[in-house]
C-alpha cells in the first residue's frame, strides 16, 4: 500500500510541475520577470519545475540575470 501512496505522489508532483511548466512557456515575453516560491514546510513542486523550465528557457534564448544585474545596481 506505502508502494502506491508514494507512486500517487510521485505522479501528482510530475503534473503539477508539468503545470507549471505550461504556465511559464505559455506567458513568458522578452523581459519577463519569473517569480517562484518553495514552500518548504509542504509539499513543493518548483524544484521539479525549475529542472524542467530552464533548460528549455535557455533552448529559446534566454538568459538569466540576478535582480542586482536587473536594475543595474
């Protein structure tokens, strides 16, 4: 039974960070600022969106600058 939870689980963080994916690919422009937050105390899904969305972001050419480098500080 412990086998299934942990599959189910495993399934649903695969969905929701596919999700978030979309949602990022999908409303992303030139400029775009991406705001993520890990809520560690819980169940978090942007670790695995992060590995999924990046490389991708890089394939379509962009970069990734700290907020520092942003405004020019």
């Amino acid at each position: 039974m412990e086998e299934k939870v942990q599959r189910a689980k495993q399934e649903a963080r695969k969905k929701r960070a596919e999700e978030i994916e979309k949602e990022i690919l999908d409303n992303v422009t030139d400029g775009s600022i991406i705001l993520m937050h890990d809520y560690i105390s819980c169940e978090s899904y942007t670790d695995a969106a992060l590995r999924r969305v990046i490389p991708k972001l890089k394939e379509l050419g962009y970069s990734f600058v700290t907020v520092s480098e942003l405004i020019g500080d």
